[in-house]
C-alpha cells in the first residue's frame, strides 16, 4: 500500500474512533480535545476527561493506546499495518473508559507510540534515531526504542534513517510537550485540591515474554504494578493495589518484568505528594493477541476491576500520601 494511502486509511480509523469516543455521554463531566495546532479537522493529539466532581485525589493516564498515525509521519516509516498494532497498549482507555464515574480524571493519547512514545524522556534517543544524537545509559532510556522507535520490539525496522533534528524537534513540540504539559497540570489541579495526587499509569503487555524484551519465553502474571522497587509511591498504594486485583481473581506480581516507565519515574515524587504507579494488564485477558479482536468479557471483567480500584485509592491514608520532609530511600 503506497505510504499516503496508508497515512489516510490511519487517519479516517483513528477519525472513527474520536467520534465514537465524543458520542459517549458525558454528562458526568467534561471531555477536552488537544489538537494540533491548525489541524482541527484531525483526531485530538489526546483528550481529557474530567468528573462533574474530582470526589479523589486520582487521574488515571493512558499513554500507548492510540492508533493515530499522521499522514506525514506515515510516509516516513517502513512498516506495515498489523505490525503497526502488535505494540500497542489496545483498548487499555476502554478499560479505563468509566473512571470519570469514580470522580477521577482520565488523561488519554490518540497518538501511536510509533510517532513519539508519551512513557520515554524526550532525551531518549540516539544516532540511528535522531541525527547527532546521543545515546544516555541510565535506567528507563531505551535509545533505538526511545522517544521515537527505530525498530519495534521484534526488531522490525520503523524508520527508514534517521530523522533530523528539526523534524525531531518538530514532532516533540507537536506530540509530545502537549501530552505532558496537560498531564502536569491536571496532577497540580488534583493536588491542590487534596493536597496529594495519586497517578494511575494504564498499560497492557504481552502474555509471554517476546525476543527483545527482559523475560523472553516467560509467562507473565495477570496485573503487573510497577512502582520503581518503592521509589515512585508510598508502600501502601502499591500493597492496594496488589491486594485488590487479588481479590478480583487475577495473578499478580509486582515490579517484574515492569518497574515502571519514564511517566512513573519522572511523576511520582513521594516526598512532594505524587504518588505514581505504573498498572500492566496482560492481553490475552482481554483480547486476541494475534488478531486484535477482543474479548468482550474480559475487557468487561477487566474495566469493572480496574474502575474499582479507583475509590478504594481515595480511601488511604492521606496523612501519610501529602508532601513530606523525610529522606527517600
């Protein structure tokens, strides 16, 4: 399929799922677009979606189940479209779709993470990405996997070359700095109100570790919190968490193979009361992982448990989740 054909076929789909998303009812509250600036005719960069009343300190953030791929960006990849998909978070904002209801916020992406990952620092990147860039080893950088993704996880090529730097440039002002300037307000307007915020940071992974990642081979618990081994949250929002999806039914396992991504990392600060912990739901729970379908039941089973954790964070100790003096170990 020539490229631009392809960027428009991305286009219309990911229309078609705005427009099913602003026909919900959202009479409990408001829903807001992000756009590009000048390309209101195209999908939102992202939406937000706010309760009649924030009732808890909770937003809920879904940064990789978009499936907008720019025309412009489209022609510059090498891909095809079902590969496209294999490494998406799907459906994980349908999961999240009723949190508004719980009297939380919800910050989703409409942007693929192959046009910029949302959950990487915009200095992930390297020479085969960006030209002149520089590859940073540190904890939570991916570089070939970064910001912008030279090859997906099954090192299947994205880009053709690398980009330059003021096309890099370019799609982090366009893309990425919207995402987390709207991201880090919402965190300041819930943690005035209450004092402290409590971030939710939505993902799904694959059932069994995939060549190229941590744990090829392996089968994976059900729910993996990831919370950085305790440095991106107060203990005992991590032990909620495991014990409520335990108590739903699923295997949980915390901080394996998923610590936390660079959202985590860069957003949970314990000590300035923002609590952040990373949840990932495996695939197969809710959908066919080689098809895409999904599994209504699961997704249901799966939104119902996910939305009820939400008031059950409202109910912690807040004492001991505001702002504090005490070292972080």
């Amino acid at each position: 399929m020539p490229a631009d054909h392809a960027g428009n076929e991305w286009s219309r789909h990911a229309n078609k799922i705005w427009r099913k998303w602003l026909g919900r009812d959202s009479a409990t509250g408001m829903v807001e677009a992000v756009h590009p600036r000048g390309s209101m005719s195209e999908p939102g960069i992202m939406r937000i979606e706010r309760p009649e009343e924030q009732r808890v300190p909770v937003i809920v953030d879904v940064p990789h189940a978009g499936e907008w791929i720019p025309a412009d960006v489209h022609e510059e990849m090498v891909i095809g479209e079902k590969v496209l998909r294999r490494d998406l978070d799907l459906y994980v904002d349908q999961i999240w779709a009723k949190t508004t209801d719980m009297g939380a916020t919800l910050v989703a992406s409409n942007v693929s993470r192959y046009v910029v990952d949302l959950n990487r620092a915009e200095d992930d990147i390297s020479p085969e990405t960006v030209d002149g860039g520089k590859r940073i080893l540190r904890p939570g950088y991916y570089q070939d996997r970064g910001v912008v993704w030279r090859t997906t996880t099954a090192r299947t090529p994205v880009m053709a070359g690398p980009m330059s730097k003021a096309a890099f440039k370019k799609r982090l002002n366009t893309y990425y700095h919207p995402y987390h300037q709207a991201l880090t307000a919402e965190i300041e307007r819930v943690k005035s109100q209450f004092g402290y915020c409590i971030l939710l940071d939505g993902h799904s992974m694959p059932s069994m570790g995939r060549k190229g990642h941590d744990d090829p081979g392996r089968k994976r618990a059900e729910i993996v919190p990831g919370d950085v081994e305790g440095q991106a949250c107060d203990t005992t929002l991590r032990w909620l968490v495991e014990e409520h999806f335990r108590e739903q039914g699923f295997s949980v396992r915390s901080n394996e193979p998923y610590k936390g991504g660079w959202i985590t990392r860069h957003y949970g600060q314990p000590q300035q009361g923002v609590h952040a912990i990373q949840i990932e739901i495996r695939r197969d729970l809710y959908m066919d992982e080689r098809s895409f379908r999904i599994r209504r039941e699961g997704l249901e089973r799966l939104a119902e448990a996910c939305v009820a954790l939400i008031p059950r964070c409202g109910e912690l100790d807040e004492e001991a989740l505001k702002p504090s003096k005490r070292p972080r170990f």
